[in-house]
C-alpha cells in the first residue's frame, strides 16, 4: 500500500512540475511477452529485435519487457485469458481454432514473415523430393507450419501424399528437429536459415525451397489481448512504432554491414555452434532481407493469409463454416495509427 501511495505522489508532483508524460511512463508496468524459446528465428525476428537491449528501439520508446516462456499451442488461449499481454510466433491454424473455441479477447496485431522460409533438407543420399518416398519425414507436430511447409512441398512437388507414400514422425521443435536428422533419425525435416546452412556445412543440402510451391505464406503470428491492448493504447503504440522502425532498420541497404553483424552476434545457427561466422551471417541477411521474406512493418496481406487457411482446408484442418471473418480476428487499428503518427503509409485492414 506504502508503494502506491509513494507512486501517486510522484505522479502529482510530476505533473506539477510539468512532467507528467514521463511520469506515466515510469508508472507503467512491463509489457509481459511470451516466448517459445530464446532464439531468434524467422517467426520471431522482427519482434524479437524490437525488444533486443543491443538495439535503440526498447529504449526510445520508453518500454520494458518480462518474458514468458510459453508453448506455442498455449499463447492465444493465455493470451486471451490476460495471463499475458503479448503473444509471439503462433501459428494461424493455432489462433483460428483458439478463436473459434471462444478466445475472443485476443487479436493478430503483427506477422514474423510474409513468405515462406521453410526449406526441405533431407539426408545425403537423397537428391531429390521424389526419393523421399517411403521414407520417414520429421516434424514439430502434425499442424504445425513445417509439418504444412513439407507436405505442401512434397504433394505439389513430387505428387508424395502423407500416409500414402511416407510417414510422419514427431521429433519435436528447435535443436530436437536437427538432431533427429543429424542421428539418422528420420530421412527429412522441414527447417529454416540459419539452421539449414548449418545442416548444409555438415553435408546435408537443402532438396527445395518451399517458396517454389508455396509463393504465399506467413508466418509468425503475434497476437495481444484486447483488453490489454485497450487498456494500454499508448503504450502498446509505442510498441508498434518500435517494430516498425525495427524492419525500416533492416530492409534499409544502407544498413546491410550493420545488420549482418547483428545476425552474427546474436543469432545461433544450432547444432551447439555458437555464434554464425560472417559468410553465414551474410546468407541469412540476403535470405530473409534481401527476398524480402520478413514482413518489415508486421503486415502481410489478407491474400497471404487466405494461403494459410487454403493449406488447412487442403490438410483437412478445417472447413469453410469454420473460417471466422477475418477483419474479426486480424486488427490493424493499432498498426495504422503507429503508422500515420510515423507519417508512413497505412495498410489495408481485412474484410469483416
């Protein structure tokens, strides 16, 4: 009781002193954040470098953070629970069934990327997708996006059906999928840069590039408790302003030297390597950057989204009555207003 007291008494002398602005700001309370795991992947890039303490943008901003670890099956229901206020990298097919289950204080605020990154790598003796049949495919979990990546690739690349021509294996997610390849496990996973270069290096070449078969996907879906949200506008602004400023940082070319040496200090390419040396470094700039894969203003179009939910009908996940609108579920309000207070152009919010 003694704190509060003590807090809005600053509060009041603040605002006497003409600080009133920088007094809410200090009265506000971290942004909690949950993470699957402390890597900083595709699915998690640009918002993971918002936050990073080596970049300006917490600091300008004014904003703090607790991290969460949290499954990502669990965040939009959490999520929408006020358990916690932010939600990284889930998956569409996670927060639509989430929503249709009645998680309805929550929306998709942002996307990781706009386009696929997943790749198929196999092991060496297999030289192309249609030598994977009969074999044993590894992936995180059978609705996960790399179970949706690989199968995609294999049915519109090599006619290969699950069940029919090969088998599915859960191996987990993370350092488990490659350790699964590595130990001959199974025969195939789908990854993503800089783990893929990695596998590369020890002898096991990517077969293909999901975007070949794929040319629309996002990934990395971040979600925010409306009423969080609400609540917090200004704050959850600034936030949006960070991440925003984050990605001109990084398309910007004039930053390519910078970023790259980013990516090699922060960004582990598994396998218990440690850092990325710089030639690795520099392919998953010109893989994520330079193809514009990242969605550098967390925003993806309504088609790309509508790739996503084509691929779970295809799998069987879900059909059309159980597609919610999708200007329900995807807000970009608060997108738009970080933007015009950016004087950048806004984007176009979903159909309702």
């Amino acid at each position: 009781m003694m704190i509060i007291v003590k807090r809005n008494l600053f509060a009041t002398v603040a605002c006497l002193a003409g600080l009133s602005s920088t007094s809410a700001s200090l009265a506000q309370e971290k942004i909690k954040v949950s993470v699957p795991s402390p890597a900083i992947t595709a699915f998690c890039m640009g918002i993971r470098m918002a936050r990073h303490p080596a970049l300006p943008y917490a600091k300008k901003y004014d904003l703090t953070y607790e991290d969460v670890a949290m499954p990502i099956p669990q965040v939009p229901v959490n999520i929408s629970g006020n358990q916690v206020d932010i939600g990284e990298c889930s998956g569409i097919s996670t927060v639509l069934n989430a929503w249709n289950k009645g998680a309805k204080n929550m929306f998709v605020f942002a996307f990781g990327s706009e386009l696929p990154v997943y790749q198929v790598v196999a092991a060496p003796q297999y030289k192309k997708l249609s030598d994977l049949k009969g074999k044993n495919i590894g992936i995180p979990g059978i609705q996960s996006a790399g179970a949706e990546a690989i199968e995609m690739s294999l049915k519109r690349g090599a006619s290969l059906l699950p069940d029919r021509d090969y088998q599915y294996v859960t191996v987990g997610a993370g350092p488990a999928t490659m350790a699964a390849l590595l130990a001959n496990k199974i025969d195939a996973i789908p990854y993503f840069p800089p783990f893929t270069y990695e596998l590369e290096k020890r002898g096991f070449p990517p077969l293909a590039d999901v975007v070949t078969y794929v040319p629309q996907y996002v990934t990395g879906t971040h979600v925010v408790s409306r009423q969080w949200a609400d609540k917090n506008r200004p704050q959850f602004i600034r936030f949006l302003k960070s991440l925003i400023e984050t990605g001109e940082w990084l398309k910007d070319p004039a930053n390519e030297k910078a970023v790259v040496a980013f990516f090699a200090e922060h960004i582990e390419p598994g396998g218990g390597q440690g850092k990325m040396d710089q030639p690795m470094a520099q392919k998953t700039y010109d893989f994520y950057v330079k193809d514009k894969r990242l969605s550098f203003n967390g925003y993806a179009p309504e088609s790309a989204v509508r790739a996503n939910v084509d691929i779970l009908k295809e799998r069987g996940y879900m059909t059309d009555a159980e597609v919610p609108p999708l200007g329900q579920v995807f807000d970009f309000s608060y997108l738009n207003q970080a933007l015009r207070e950016l004087g950048r152009p806004e984007v176009k919010e979903y159909a309702k």
